[in-house]
C-alpha cells in the first residue's frame, strides 16, 4: 500500500500523518486496502468491520493514523476510505475517532485504552472504545460508526 502524494509521515506524539497539500473537504484521502479476513481475532491496527469481517493490518502507513476526539476524517465503511471531514490544511495532522472503529479496548488480549492527547475542547481524556462512552457521545459519533458498533449500540 503506497502513501498517497497528498500525505507524509511525521513525528507527532509517536508518529503521525500530515498533509503535504489541502486536502477538501469531502475528499477520500486513501482507501484501507488490507486483507479483509474472518478472522475473530483482534488488535488496535486491524479494523473490525462487521461480526466476522475485519480488516486486516497491512503494516503500511494507514497505522500511523492517530486519534482525535475531534477528527478531521472518518471513515467511510461501505467503501473502506478514510475520507476528510472538512478542509484539512497543509501540515495539519490526519486524525479519525478510534471510537467509532473500536468498541473495547480494555478487554483485548492486551489492554489497548490509552490516555488522549487530542486537546480538543471535547476532549474525551481515557480512549477505551465506544462501549464506554455516555449515551450522549454514542449518539453524536452515532453517523460515523462502523457497521459492527451499530449492532452492538442496538444491543445495548
Ligand atoms: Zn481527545
């Protein structure tokens, strides 16, 4: 999987993507172009798409994609493209909510919650997956969540 002209690896807090050029609003960034693969074993840098489907690590670029309580992409699940929320200027990092694509991250083979350094104003502090949010930040990442956190949300 190759980095598209439009992005670079950065150092941030660990390593980071940053745009090299603006990116607008609406556009698809990249595709996740992994293995899509059934099986039920997960980790932070496999995405878990539905029940049985994930998608698998490619070990490429994609993993250096951070966190933000306040992104400026998401993911497009139907497609798999990261796409861009709003104008993403140059030299702004990429950013996706981890809680729309992740529903527990204390329960893994290894606890994966990890404390957010995103400082934005809604800061969510502890990421741990959307399990542990209020209802209130379920309904508001409600659009943006994978199809897998949909039927566990209508579980609840
Ligand atoms: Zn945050």
């Amino acid at each position: 999987m190759n980095i598209p002209d439009s992005i670079e690896i950065k150092e941030s807090n660990g390593k980071g993507l940053f745009a090299k050029r603006l990116i607008k609003k609406g556009s698809i960034v990249f595709h996740f172009d992994g293995k899509i693969g059934d099986d039920a074993h997960t980790n932070p840098e496999s995405l878990q798409i539905d029940e049985d489907k994930f998608l698998e690590s490619t070990a490429g670029f994609d993993n250096f994609l951070n966190h933000s309580c306040e992104p400026n992409c998401n993911i497009d699940w139907e497609n798999l493209n990261l796409v861009a929320l709003r104008n993403i200027q140059i030299g702004e990092e990429l950013s996706f909510d981890y809680n729309t694509a992740e529903y527990d991250l204390i329960n893994m083979v290894e606890n994966c919650s990890f404390k957010c350094n995103c400082g934005s104003k809604n800061c969510i502090g502890k990421v741990k997956g959307f399990r542990y949010l209020t209802l209130e930040q379920k309904k508001e990442i409600q659009k943006f969540i994978s199809p897998f956190l949909k039927k566990k949300f209508e579980q609840e």
